[in-house]
C-alpha cells in the first residue's frame, strides 16, 4: 500500500472525519472507497456500450445510433433544466 499526502481545505478535512465516522470507517477507507466507486471514461464508454447490446439483443434490435443520440439530448434537456420538446 502506497502512502499519498494530498492538500484538501480544512471544511474537506473536517466532513470526511465526520462522515468516516459515522459510517464506522476510517477517514482513509472512506476516501478510498469513494474514489473507487468513481468510473474512468473508458470504464463509462464499456458500460455504455454493453447497455446497448443488452438493449439491441432483447428490447429493440433496430435501435439506432440516431435513436441514442436523441435519447442523449432528452436526458441532457431533463438533467439541465430545459423544458420543452426536444427532438
């Protein structure tokens, strides 16, 4: 196990010592687990692209990339606020 020395403002500090103490974790196992549960791009893509030959293979075999796309920018207009029909 590598030790790494990071600089973090104190308000960091003080919520991961409190948080890993209230979940019973040390500070250290905390972070560790928080940043592992984080996904590199290359782990997002993998996923993504498993998710639609899941989809192509047992819900909608003609899905297209046009389909994706469109399904991208509802969910982007969603997650930003935009109302209206996006298409």
């Amino acid at each position: 196990m590598a030790d790494v020395t990071i600089k973090i403002s104190e308000e960091v500090r003080d919520r991961l010592r409190t948080v890993a103490k209230e979940r019973g974790v040390s500070p250290r196992a905390l972070a560790e687990s928080a940043l592992m549960g984080l996904r590199t791009r290359a782990e997002r893509e993998e996923e993504a692209a498993r998710g639609l030959a899941y989809v192509r293979a047992h819900l909608c075999p003609d899905l297209t990339a046009d389909d994706v796309q469109r399904a991208e920018d509802f969910y982007t207009a969603v997650t930003t606020g935009r109302t209206g029909d996006v298409r």
